[in-house]
C-alpha cells in the first residue's frame, strides 16, 4: 500500500487493534493501512504525515514494534494512546466452538488471549499473523468452518464475521498502548511526558540516573532494551513528567548530549 502527505499509516489491515486505535484518535478519513516495515519506511522517508504502533501492552511489556521505532535516527513521538482491550472470538457465520481447529492471531494478542485458550481450546493450532486484521482477512477467505481469529470485535463487521465469544482476554488490566509519530512535539501543556533514549555502558548507569535525579526532573518509567553492541552495553527507554521545553529538562538535556529526545506529548496516564 502506498501514501502520500498529509495521510495516517497504520499497522494494518483493516480490523487491527491499531486500526480501531486510529479511528477513536482520528475519525476514519486519511487512514492507510500498512505492514510494519511499510509503515516504518513509510515514516522514515516523509510519505506519511503520522505513524500509529503498539509499543507496549501492561501483559506483554515491550512489542515487536518498540525497537525498530527506536532504531530510527529521527523520530518525534507527538502523541500516546493508551487502552484497555477486550478480545474476541471470530469466526465465518455457522461456525460453532467446537468445530474450531486452529486460531490466527498477533502473537502479543496469543499472550493477551492465553489463558482462555489454554482452558477452552487447548488443543486448537495457534498461527502467527501480522496483526488481528490480518488473522480476520484470512479467517473470512477460508474454506471450511474451522478458522478462528482473535482481536477486536469490530473485526467481525468489516469483514462479515461472527463474533462467536467476547471477552476472552486476561483482564481486566491488560492495556496497550500505542505511539503516534510525526515531525513536530506539541507545545507544553499543564501535564506532559518526555521519552528520552539513552545507550550506556553498564558502568555509567549509575551515573546516568544521578544526573536526572540531580536536575530534579521525576522519571515515571525506564524500559531496558538491548543496545545490539554488547552485553555490558543497554540502550534505555526513560520516560520523565514534563515537556522538553521545561527548565529542569531542558538544563539536563543541555548537560547530556548523549540523551536524545524521542518526543514531549500531553500525559494520558
Ligand atoms: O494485531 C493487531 O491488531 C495490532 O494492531 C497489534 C496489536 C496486537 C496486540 C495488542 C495490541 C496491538
């Protein structure tokens, strides 16, 4: 799928959580469904205005999507979304539970889902696909009454499914939450969220954490992710209260070129 400027890609087909994430954001003009690395580039090379992902969920922690968004040189988190999923069952009209022989699904929706799979249908085939929307496009061109999907139930309208059971997902904490990209931070608000990235040497941590606790600026959360480099080398995710643009913040930055600002957003939890 191509886009040009002034569009929203999203990790696709329709039917995926981040679809139905995208519409509650953006109401449904300009939206282009994509596969990750599509939307990556897409992103990358300026043909989208806005990017959607899914980069954490609080069941799952990080998600495929967290680090190819941090491998990007230039990135600008302009808005998070976070939201509480409830999944369901989808299936072609006529198909009982019991006549279901395999389930396609994103395999951080399969963990979300486990626990009810491993009750109810424990011996049914799990298959990885791209996304929800994904698994439900290949259930709705299926043969014979044995495919299921897992993901949104709004799935089952576009694509002319039954929604054969609700509420199937561990919960009810389990929350996802995506990233929006785009090219410029929003202004300061009274209540915003910075996420810095940093690669550090084990040796240096320490240090690092001082700094941020020397500047007074509160950091809300630190997500250790693999720097690729090494074993005594991590990149982190830190994640602080406030806008760029702050005193505290913006001293700290000034101190610490070596910690690259991913974007300043509105808070939403
Ligand atoms: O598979 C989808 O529909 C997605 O958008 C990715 C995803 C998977 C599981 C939880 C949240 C988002």
């Amino acid at each position: 799928m191509t886009a040009t400027a002034g569009q929203i890609g999203y990790l696709g087909p329709a039917g995926s959580w981040t679809h139905h994430a995208c519409l509650e954001l953006f109401g449904p003009s300009d939206l282009v469904p994509m596969s990750q690395d599509e939307l990556i580039a897409a992103y990358r090379s300026d043909t989208i205005d806005l990017a959607c992902l899914p980069i954490m969920t609080s069941l799952v922690g990080a998600t495929p999507f967290l680090d190819p968004v941090l491998d990007l040189a230039n990135v600008r988190i302009v808005a998070e979304y976070p939201k509480m999923l409830g999944y369901s069952l989808l299936a072609r009209h006529g198909t009982r539970l019991e006549d279901v022989k395999e389930v396609l699904g994103h395999p951080v929706a399969f963990e979300e889902v486990k626990h009810w799979l491993d009750c109810r249908l424990p011996q049914v085939r799990r298959t990885a696909t791209a996304s929800s929307g994904a698994a439900a496009q290949t259930v709705v061109n299926s043969e014979a009454l044995v495919k299921a999907s897992i993901g949104p139930k709004f799935g089952a309208a576009i694509y002319g499914l039954a929604s054969i059971v609700d509420g199937i997902e561990e919960g009810p904490h389990n929350v996802t939450r995506w990233w929006v990209l785009g090219r410029d931070s929003p202004s300061p608000t009274e209540n915003d969220k910075t996420s810095l990235l940093a690669t550090v040497r084990d040796a240096d941590l320490a240090s690092l954490l001082a700094s941020f606790a020397g500047a007074g600026v509160q950091i809300l959360t630190i997500y250790e992710r693999p720097a690729k480099t090494g074993l005594d080398r991590h990149r982190y995710l830190i994640e602080v209260a406030g806008h760029e643009m702050m005193n505290s913040l913006a001293g700290l930055l000034c101190k610490r070129p070596d910690i690259r600002v991913l974007g300043s957003y509105p808070r939403r939890y």
